[in-house]
C-alpha cells in the first residue's frame, strides 16, 4: 500500500495522539526524507515537538529542528522552539543567543508573545548534565617560549635548554564539564559545576592538565540573572603540581533589547604556586562583554577585560588589560566563527636577573567551524586554527604560536 504525504501525515497525527509514539517517530522520519524541502521541514518539526513535549527527548528535538534552520534559517518559530529546548536542556546561553537570533529574523505578533514568554521562562532548567570534547591538536610551539638559544641577563647570557625553547607537538585536547541544579524557589538555584580540561603529548613534560570545581546560588531577577560561586581550581604541568588557586567568581548578565545581550564577570582568588613562593599572588579581574545577533544567521560580540596580579615579590606582579572580537556566520550546515584578541601586560618591577622590567603585547587571531553535516547523534565534527603572538622585553616570553584542532564537539 502506498500513501501520500497528506496521507502519511494524517497516518502520523494519529498515532501521536494516540501515544504510539514509535510508530508515529517511524512516519515522520520517513516524511523527513522527501525531497520536498516544505514537507521535510514539516515532518521535523512536528516529530522534534512530539520528542520535545511527550517524550522529553530535548536533545532529539534540538538536533531536528538545528537540520530545519540549515535549510531554513530565517524559520523564526522553529528558532524559538530550538531556543525553548535548549534551556530545557540547560544550555541557558545557546537559548538566549537563539532568541536574539529570531529577534533579527524579524517576528509576527505571535510569535513576539512566544519569545517574550520563552525569555521570562528559562527558570525552567535541566537539573543535570554536561559536554565534552575531544580533538587532536597539532600545535608549533606546545610549551609557549622563546625560539632563542640564550636568555639575555645582567651578568651575561645564558644558554637554554632544550626544553626551555619553542618545542612542536602533536597532542591530544581534552574539555569536559558537569553540572547539577538545586532548585530553592522558581528563582533562585544553587549550581554546582565541575570542569576539566587537558593537552596530552607523547613526552609528558609538556601534558598540561586543570581542573575546577564551583558551587554557589544563581539568581534570576527580571530579565537578569546574576550567578556567585565559589571556585577552587588546580593545574599541573608536565605531569607535577603546577599551581593551586581559591576565591569567588560572580556574573551579570542583561539583555540589551531584543538582540542584544551584556555580560559582566568578576573575580578575586588566590594562588599558591607550586613550582615558586614567590610566584603566590592574589588575583584580581574584570571583563565587560556585548553580544548581538545582526541577522538570524549573522552575529558577533565584543570585549574588554582587565587582570591585576598582586604576587609576593613585585617583579611577577602585573597589570594587564585587552579587548576582543568575535563574528559567527551560518552558512547552510556549517557554523564558522572568527576572533581576533589584544592584550597588554606590565611589570611592576624589574626581576633582579633580566636587563629591563617585563612589558608584553600579545596578539591573537583564530578561526572555528562546526560542520553539522557530518553529525553523528548530538556531535559534529569541529576544525580551529589560531596564531599567537606575544612581543616581550623578556626574551623568555617572547614567542609565537600556531595551533590547531579536529575533532568533534557537542553540536548544541
């Protein structure tokens, strides 16, 4: 027996409402697959709201209606929709940027309503869940330091060795995160969060590993949410304790209109330096940043921000300062993001042994693409490349660095 599509829509509904939800899933999915753009867009749409709201499949649904806007981007209510399962999911941010996003696209009244709604709404968070990635970086200069073969100082030159100087790798990147949420009232959560990240390299003289735990309330007041946590955090570098750090790390942030967004994150913490006493230092920062969508499809954002390191001996004090930018273009399946970074440091004094006190500029550009194409479930492969250059007074700190990525990411 052969059905038409109108048929095999009604054939579909009917199981829905019928809680056969496998059955309907199977018409659906087969109705994704015409070659008519308007009835596969339809079919997913309405199987990502049945995975949505009868089955809480929330990551299934964000994964069908992600496949919509790669065809069609401006398709305003089916953004929306996306944004609603990724708070629902937890991703807080990647809903508000959807939001704003449909906001550019431009909106019919009633679909106004629903974004308005949906902003008020995002209280209604996972209570659980995490990411990861993984990637294999090749990378010019793994350990960050000077291409020279002497360090220049007030009693001479000396001679580095060889792992002192720009050393290449190829190594295997690490990020992961967890979370869990504690409802108080429809306000107020407590959020805990731990995160990981590593660069594994065949010599582990270089394997670089972190990691940081952070529990506090997070608070949403209007249309703001305002979060305050506690951190503690660890580093080890070539395999042996490197540093450990304490403090508190708070955020704004604040809708500006309907595209718009401004961030503002603080922190104080403490570091006690494994390697050096008087590398402890107490650690002071703030960054302001404004992120707007221009299109549904067309967005970007920039930053400033500011660090004062207070370190036991003055010479490893410093003072630093930058700004940053980033664009994101999606064309068709494939997300590709564009940063550029600079950033200002300063000594407070001259280290006894080096010839002039340490003054920086360290520059740095990249590129990122997500190719949804090639997803496999809820990741897609993922390919960055970058370039860093930091100019220094201090021959040790001056380097350059070119590094990539490919590997797969979580797609929402």
């Amino acid at each position: 027996m052969e059905l038409s599509a109108a048929q095999l829509f009604d054939f579909a509904k009917q199981a829905d409402a019928a809680d056969d939800f496998e059955t309907a899933e199977t018409a659906y999915r087969a109705l994704a697959a015409n070659p008519d753009i308007e009835v596969r867009t339809e079919a997913r749409f309405r199987l990502a709201m049945m995975l949505a709201d009868k089955q809480k499949r929330h990551r299934d649904a964000a994964v069908l209606f992600r496949e919509i806007l790669d065809e069609k981007p401006n398709a305003a209510r089916v953004r929306v929709e996306l944004a609603r399962v990724q708070a629902l999911m937890g991703n807080l941010g990647a809903a508000e940027r959807e939001l704003r996003a449909a906001q550019a696209a431009g909106l019919p009244p009633e679909i106004e309503r629903l974004v308005r709604f949906y902003a008020q709404a995002l209280g209604a968070r996972k209570p659980f869940g995490g990411s990861l990635e993984v990637a294999f970086a090749p990378d010019s200069n793994v350990n960050r330091a000077t291409r020279s073969e002497t360090l220049g100082t007030v009693i001479g030159d000396f001679d580095l060795s060889r792992d002192a100087r720009e050393t290449s790798g190829l190594g295997l990147s690490l990020r992961g995160q967890a979370y869990a949420r504690a409802p108080i009232d429809p306000n107020i959560d407590i959020l805990l969060r731990a995160s990981g990240a590593a660069r594994v390299y065949r010599d582990g003289e270089f394997d670089d590993y972190a990691a940081s735990f952070q529990a506090g309330p997070q608070l949403l007041s209007g249309t703001d949410r305002i979060s305050l946590s506690g951190l503690v955090a660890w580093r080890w570098y070539g395999r042996k304790p490197y540093e450990f750090s304490y403090g508190l790390t708070g955020n704004i942030q604040h809708p500006l209109g309907r595209r718009g967004q401004m961030r503002v994150d603080g922190a104080v913490t403490r570091a006690k330096d494994r390697r050096s006493s008087l590398r402890d230092a107490d650690r002071y920062s703030l960054s302001v940043g404004v992120d707007r969508a221009f299109t549904s499809s067309f967005g970007g954002g920039v930053h400033v921000s500011g660090l004062r390191q207070a370190a036991r001996d003055p010479g490893y004090s410093t003072a630093s300062g930058g700004i940053g930018g980033y664009v994101f273009v999606e064309m068709g399946k494939i997300t590709t993001v564009l940063s550029a970074k600079y950033e200002h440091l300063e000594a407070d004094r001259r280290l006894f042994l080096y010839p002039k006190r340490r003054v920086d500029d360290r520059y740095e550009v990249g590129i990122s693409a997500t190719l949804r194409k090639f997803r496999i479930g809820s990741f897609a492969p993922i390919l960055k490349l970058s370039r860093e250059r930091n100019a220094s007074t201090i021959e040790l700190y001056d380097y350059t660095r070119v590094s990539g990525e490919v590997g797969v990411t979580a797609a929402f």
